[in-house]
C-alpha cells in the first residue's frame, strides 16, 4: 500500500487511525482514509472529501 510505503503508516481496514487522549484522560481517534481520484463514494455530492470535528457544544454550535 502506498501509505505503508511512503508515509509509514500503520493501515487498518479504515486505513490509518491517530490515537490521542483529551482533556478528561478519555480515548479519541481521528480516522485517515485517502480516496481515489475517480471514486464514487461522494455521489451525488461534486466535493471529494469530507471533514468531522468534535465540539463540547452541539446545540450552541448549531
């Protein structure tokens, strides 16, 4: 795999997790997973990637 190859990283089935702890000491990951230029994943949408982030405050976000 390309990532294993170049960038040396562990993959797994999501391919490549990134482990870290917050502020309480709980467990958090953030999953890494390049597509390919042609993928279809996204249909309908035209975007080819997308973006999640944890926030403290959903309702006051939104």
């Amino acid at each position: 795999m390309l990532r294993r190859q170049h960038f040396g990283l562990k993959t797994n089935s999501y391919r490549f997790t990134f482990w870290w702890k917050d502020k309480m000491g709980k467990d958090r990951f953030i999953q890494w997973k390049p597509f390919m230029d042609d993928t279809n994943d996204f249909e309908p949408n035209e975007k080819r990637f997308v973006q999640n982030f944890i926030v403290d405050d959903l309702e006051r976000l939104l």
